[in-house]
C-alpha cells in the first residue's frame, strides 16, 4: 500500500487497509500466540494443570506452537504489501514521538496524536512483540535441547522464558482490550477493508 495521495474517496466510502495475505497471517500468528498462551497456562497453573492433564501433550503442543510461530511472518514476506507495512511499521518521525507524548500524558485530543497508516503505539507494540517471540524461542530452544548448553545457560533460560511469558500474556491482554473498544480497526483486520471518516479520524496522515 502506497503512501502516494490518489483521487480521494467519496464520502462512506471504504478503504483497503490489509491485503488478505495480512490478515492470513494476522490470523495466523494469532492462533499460534493463543495456543502458546493456553498451553503456558496450563503448565504452570496448579489448578488447570490438575484439570487438563497429560502434561507431556501439553508441552508437546507448546514447543510445537511456538516453533511455529515465526513461519506466518515468514511466508507472508512473498506478499508486497505486508513487507510494505512492515518497512511502515519500522519506521518513527517526529508525529510518532507526538503521538507518544499525548498517550504518556493523557491527552485524548485527536490533534495531539497525529498517525500514519499506524500510530506510535501499534509500532512499539509491534517492534517489542516481535523481540519478545524470539527471545522465547531462543530460550525455548535452550530448554529443550538440554544437551546443548551449559545448567548456567539454561537456568538463566528458563527465568527468562517464564517471566516474559507472564509479560507478553499482560501485554497481549492489554492488545486485546484496545482491539475490543475499536469495532472499525476489528472490522478492517476481518475484512481488510475500514471506513473513510475511520481513517481519517485515527490516521489522519494516512494517504492510501
């Protein structure tokens, strides 16, 4: 998706935001990131692990899920318009460290929040969503693999693993939130597709 101003669109009209191999991996990702989170809960939880059971199928399925997890990404790198999104997403100006600003200081105000095709806060959450998942895999590999590193290495492994998984579960609880109270940015990831008036309120600067 280019940033190129074309012929503006009528009024009520709808904007392509996602192409289908984005929301695909969107999906995806998800699907694997929840079945990461379900079967941590249930190995460490006392009480679910009682009532779920099996353990060794359990871990089974989470070092399964979380192997998998970079493989959408990677395949949806054939599609243009994800690696274009991602060079967005990787990208700060001056209306990012505004928009950052306003949200640190609660200023509501759409004017002091001026975005792009995604504001400040989709690009850290992305940027630190995707450190995090390597990070456990890298330490879910060390676990696993024991025969391949020192007890020091995956001692320390191991602390980091569980206590970023503890984050990444609040941060993606706190994603999820965000996503429920914005029924237009839910429709878009589902359809591919937002409002004009959407845009143009939440992503003013945003030329599609």
């Amino acid at each position: 998706m280019s940033l190129r101003a074309e012929t503006p669109a009528p009024a009520g009209a709808r904007i392509r935001r996602f192409s289908r191999a984005e929301r695909w991996v969107h999906r995806t990702t998800a699907a694997l990131m929840g079945v990461c989170v379900v079967t941590a809960a249930c190995l460490y939880i006392p009480q679910l692990a009682v009532l779920v059971g099996r353990r060794a199928l359990v871990v089974r399925i989470h070092e399964c899920a979380g192997l998998a997890l970079p493989v959408p990404v990677l395949l949806g790198l054939a599609s243009r318009a994800l690696r274009t999104d991602l060079r967005f997403l990787n990208r700060f100006g001056p209306h990012d460290r505004m928009w950052l600003r306003a949200a640190l200081v609660r200023d509501k105000r759409r004017s002091s929040r001026p975005a792009g095709k995604f504001n400040a806060g989709q690009k850290v959450y992305a940027a630190w969503i995707a450190g995090a998942t390597l990070v456990m895999l890298g330490t879910g590999l060390m676990m696993w693999f024991t025969h391949l590193t020192p007890l020091m290495w995956r001692t320390s492994a191991t602390f980091v693993h569980d206590w970023l998984a503890l984050t990444i579960g609040v941060v993606l609880a706190g994603h999820i939130g965000m996503a429920l109270g914005d029924p237009e940015a839910r429709r878009g990831l589902r359809t591919g597709a937002v409002s004009r008036e959407w845009a143009k309120r939440e992503h003013p600067l945003w030329r599609p």
